[in-house]
C-alpha cells in the first residue's frame, strides 16, 4: 500500500475513516454492509499508518552543535 496514484491522500482517508466510524456507531447498517465498511476501515488505516511513517521518515531536525548546527533524523537519540 505504498504511494500508488490511486492512493487516496492521507486527509481524504482520514476524512473516509471518520465517515465509515461515524456510520458504524450510528448501528443503522446492515450487517453485510457494516463488514464490508469495517474492511474498508481496515485499509484506510493502514494507508494512514503508511503515510505517517513515510513523513515521520522525512523529518529531520537540526542540533546544535560546537561548529554549526547538524542535521538528524527525527526520533534519534542523539537530540
């Protein structure tokens, strides 16, 4: 579930995700219908935790040190 062109963006599934949440705890759906949206639940999430880890992964923050700044990625222990 990487970066495909189909993929929706991390806003628009985290928009769907609140959509199918909010219409599973309404209990109005069939029960078919309800499997099928908590499915759909299931790879949204996943496509949100994707996203994450790929921009936490970009993240970088700057240390200062004695000669200048140095630049480290986000989450190092060294900071």
């Amino acid at each position: 579930m990487g970066n495909k062109k189909d993929d929706p963006t991390f806003e628009e599934a985290l928009k769907r995700l609140e959509i199918i949440v909010t219409a599973l705890e309404d209990g109005e759906m069939p029960l078919d219908r309800s499997l099928q949206a908590f499915e759909e639940g299931i790879g949204l999430v996943k496509i949100c935790e994707a996203k994450l880890k790929d921009a936490e992964q970009k993240v970088s923050i700057l240390v200062k040190q004695e000669n200048g700044y140095d630049e480290q990625t986000f989450g190092s222990d060294k900071a």
